[in-house]
C-alpha cells in the first residue's frame, strides 16, 4: 500500500515537472537570461547608443538628403574619405554581392556610399558599375560633432560598413576589413526576425 502511494505520487510529481519545467526554463531565459550561451551572436560592432542617420546631415546633389528616402527599408552604407582608392572599390562590390546573396530579400535592402568630398565624374562611375547605389557627402565638422557624442570604439571610421534599420538608425558598424560572409550573416538574421522594412 505504502509503495503504491509512492509510485501515484512519483507519477504526478513526474508529470508536473514534464509539463511545469519547459515553461519555468522559458521564464528563467527570457527573464534573467539562464541557460543562455553569451557569446557574441553578430559579427559586426552594436552601435550603442544608436545614431540616427538623419543626424549626419547627408547631401545629395548639393541638397539636403531626402530623410524619407532614408527609412523603410535596410541600408547597406560605406562611409569613405576616397571613393576611387582599391578599399572603396572592393567595398562597393562587396556590398552589391551582399545584398545579391540575400536572395528574396534583396529588395529590402539599398545601398549607398558616403564620401567626404565629390569628386568630378564620379556619380556618373557610380550608377554605371554599381547602379541602385545612391551617393552621399558629409562634411568633415559634422563626423567630428557626431564622433564627439560616442563611444570611443565606434567612431564614424572612414572605409567602414554601416548597417541601417528600417528606423532610419544606425544598427551595425564594421571594421574595413570585415568579412563579407559575417556581414551577411547579420543582414540574413535581421531580415528574418524584422517585421518592418
């Protein structure tokens, strides 16, 4: 009798554990964290705090940036203080053949170069070799004002690749020599988990 009593009690305590422990286990991840690695998931540098790219005070054919053009989609950007050394070139084509491997996706993202000066013919370069790419200048004073407001580590390094959410913000800041495969990595992974843009 004794041992029956045990067993019916071992099988209920069993069985809440088998139903109750899943979602105890989710509590604790979601909430403090638990059973969760800690490594380092993205490739690239989180810009934090976030910078909005309208605070570059970007121009575009000696106008003001359109900031609408701006938001709704991701934005693959390269930041350069030469557009024609070998860095920018490979650059350029890297982020072409990013947003190419994205597949299906490819229409959620643009692309964009923004350089420290225009330099006589290069737009017209441009939307020859790399067409949809839009272009870009920013001043010198307005880098060091923005550079000014962040950390240290995530200066607005010229031959650098910025990811942009769909907000219009600065998500993602790469090195010049940053592997394209990580790069992409993190483009696939946001694009799936985003629900905008």
């Amino acid at each position: 009798m004794l041992t029956t009593k045990v067993n019916k009690s071992l099988i209920i305590l069993l069985l809440t554990f088998i139903f109750v422990g899943p979602m105890v286990a989710a509590w604790l991840t979601y909430s403090h964290g638990l059973f969760l690695s800690g490594g380092k998931v993205n490739h690239g540098l989180l810009m934090q705090p976030t910078v909005p790219i309208s605070t570059l005070a970007l121009v575009s054919n000696q106008e003001p940036a359109n900031k609408a053009q701006l938001k709704g989609k991701w934005w693959l950007i390269y930041l350069t203080a030469d557009p024609e050394n070998s860095l920018a070139q490979r650059n350029l084509y890297y982020i072409r053949q990013i947003r190419q491997a994205t597949g299906k996706n490819r229409d959620r993202i643009e692309r964009a170069i923004i350089t420290l000066q225009t330099k006589k013919g290069f737009d017209d370069w441009l939307r020859q070799h790399y067409p949809g790419t839009l272009h870009f200048t920013i001043s010198h004073e307005k880098i060091a004002e923005i550079e000014a407001s962040l950390p240290k580590k995530l200066a607005l390094e010229k031959g650098s690749l910025y990811l942009v959410d769909p907000l219009g913000n600065i998500l993602l800041f790469y090195a010049p020599d940053a592997a394209p495969k990580g790069i992409l990595k993190d483009l696939e992974r946001v694009l799936k988990v985003s629900q905008i843009g």
